[in-house]
C-alpha cells in the first residue's frame, strides 16, 4: 500500500484550494512588484490587467495533477494484477472442467472478462499520462511566468535606480515589459496546445472503454461483462463437471 | 468420495470470491480518491473536466460490474456444491433405510 494512502484517497480538496490560493497569491505579489518597478511609466495597469485575465485563471496547484498520475499508475498496475491472477485462475478451471459448459465459460472469461480488465488497464494508462502532461503543464508555466516578472522587474528596478528616468529610460521599460508580456503569451498559448494534445490523450482513454462497452446513447453498457443466464445454467449443472 | 467434484467446485468458488474482493479493495478506495474538483483545472482546461469525470465514472462502472461478474460466479459454484453434497446425503441416507 503506498505512503499517503488512506480511505478517503489521494486528494484534499480543501488543501489544493489552498495551494492553488498562496500559487496565485505568489503570482500577485510577483505582478504587484513588477507594477511598482514600472511606474511611473504607466504600464503598471496593462502588467496587472494581463495577470488578472489571463494569467491567474490559469495557475492552479500541480499537486493534484502529479500525485492523480502516479495513483493511475497503481491502478493500472492493479488491473494488469488482476489480469494475470484472472488468467491463472481460467487456466486452472480448464485443468478440471473440460465440456461444453466448460468451453462456454472458457470462451466468456477470455472473450469478455480478461479483454474488460485490458481495457481499464490501459484507460488508466491514458489516465496516467494526461495528468502527467497537465502536471508538466501547470508547472513550467508558472516557473517560466514568476522568472520573466521576476526578471522584469528587476531590470525595471535598476533603470530607475540609475538615476532620474529619461523618457528613453522609460521607452525602454515599456519596451521591456510588451517583450514580457508577448513572452507571456506566447508562454499561455502554448500551454493552451498542451492542455489540447492532454484533452486529446483524455479522448483517447474514453474511447479505450467506449469502444468495448458504449451502447447507443454513448453511456457506458457493462452488459456484456455480466454473467450470462445461460452460462449460470450451465455452471448449476453439475453434470457437466468432471466427475471424480 | 463425492460423486461431483464438489471439493473443486467449492475452491474455485472460493476463489473467485476471494478475487472479486481483491479487485473491489485493490480499485474502489483508489478510484474514490481520482475525483478532481473543478478547481484543479486551469481555465483554459476546463472544458476536459467533464471528459476527466466520465472516464473516473466508467472506469468504476466497469469495475463494479466485473467484480458482482466474479462473486455471482463465485457463490453460483458454492450454491451448486452445496445443492449436491445435500443430494448425495439423502441419496446415502435413502440406501441405508433400504437396507435397515
């Protein structure tokens, strides 16, 4: 059983909220002195409104996002677990039961119920791999945002420092800060292309199991994983079981 | 000895009750704990929140009907052994009244 673990599971929700409140607490206060070391130049406000709408509904706890990937990985192991256990079990039943109700539930437990358990072993390997990629995501857009405003407004800082600011001064801290906030999105837009190729990976792992289990109105049918009535007739016939 | 392979029938039922427990333990704690709140997700994200939610759901939908699969065949096996171990009882205690 893995450290961490517990009945209730992997995530606090209340505990990421709060993560994710100091993350873009700490994405404010980068911004609020980035504006300050701008003034009086007046792109201070841009600085801010671009944070604001595009920046910090965006930066969100990667905690979440990191410790998902790992426990899909467990569980993807587990099913591949029951697989190997399910397969031993069938191979077992054939030692000792060889008839026509034994080729019934030979041709049930391979055809339906080990394929049922391939297909979650490999939803949850889709699973794994999207959270991770959304994990990598959150995480290097923050480190790259807090570096470039970091940056920026030490840069900002030390112009102002020099001396009293000329007008080229400031022409190049606004010259500074658009580099910064073209950088900015640049940076967004190509998280927006990882979230895509990471909503694409979730498509797949949907059609993993859609493919073996949706019925006509798209919802998930398990019908054919149920034990057959006809197969329960036969498994009550124990005339039909190798007689000892 | 038993006519039937009742002795067999009832490990092999045993056995897959035993691996219906195994898979609800292994997969329905941990499947509870996949559940991500809208919050998790960036904005630009959030259109795949409901898509995250639906592969959770069908994962434990499948799951769960695997495991009531493995522990109906499971109790079938040791409903069937008991069934004749009781007929193979009176059939006995019919031949010992016979010959009394």
């Amino acid at each position: 059983m893995p450290a961490g673990w517990d009945e209730g599971g992997w995530t606090d929700t209340d505990s990421d909220a709060f993560d994710t409140f100091l993350i873009r607490g700490l994405v404010a206060a980068a911004t609020s002195g980035l504006i300050v070391a701008l003034e009086p130049s007046g792109a201070g406000m841009a600085a801010a409104t671009l944070t604001g709408l595009l920046v910090m509904p965006n930066v969100v706890d990667p905690e979440p996002w990191l410790s998902n990937s790992g426990t899909w990985g467990e569980l993807k192991n587990a099913y591949d677990s029951m697989h190997a256990q399910l397969l031993s079990q069938i191979e077992k039943v054939d030692g000792f039961w060889q008839d026509s109700a034994a080729t019934q539930f030979h041709a049930f437990a391979t055809g339906d119920l080990l394929p049922a358990l391939e297909r979650l072993a490999q939803t949850c390997s889709l699973m794994d791999s999207y959270c991770a990629q959304m994990a990598t995501g959150v995480i290097t857009t923050l480190g790259a945002f807090l570096v470039a405003t970091v940056s920026a407004a030490v840069a900002a800082v030390a112009a102002n420092a020099a001396g009293p600011v000329s007008p080229a001064v400031k022409i190049g801290i606004f010259a500074s800060w658009a580099a910064f906030a073209v950088a900015v999105i640049g940076l967004l837009a190509g998280f927006v292309m990882t979230v895509w190729l990471a909503a694409k990976t979730l498509g797949d792992a949907n059609d993993e199991l859609a493919n073996k289990f949706a019925d006509r109105s798209g919802q998930i049918d398990t019908a054919s994983i149920r034990l057959p009535e006809s197969l329960k007739i036969v498994i009550g016939d124990p005339a039909e079981w190798v007689q000892r | 000895m038993s006519q039937y392979a009742t002795e067999a029938m009832r490990a092999l039922g045993s056995s897959f009750s035993t691996y219906a427990d195994d898979l609800d333990q292994q997969t329905r704690p941990t499947l509870a704990g996949l559940e991500l709140p809208e919050g998790a997700f960036p904005l630009f994200a959030m259109p795949a929140a409901n898509d995250y939610a639906q592969s959770l759901l069908a994962v434990g939908a499948v799951t769960t009907a695997l495991r009531d699969t493995f522990d109906a065949i499971g109790a079938a096996l040791h409903r069937v052994a008991g069934h004749y171990e009781q007929l193979e009882a009176d059939q006995a205690a019919g031949f010992h009244r016979s010959h009394d």
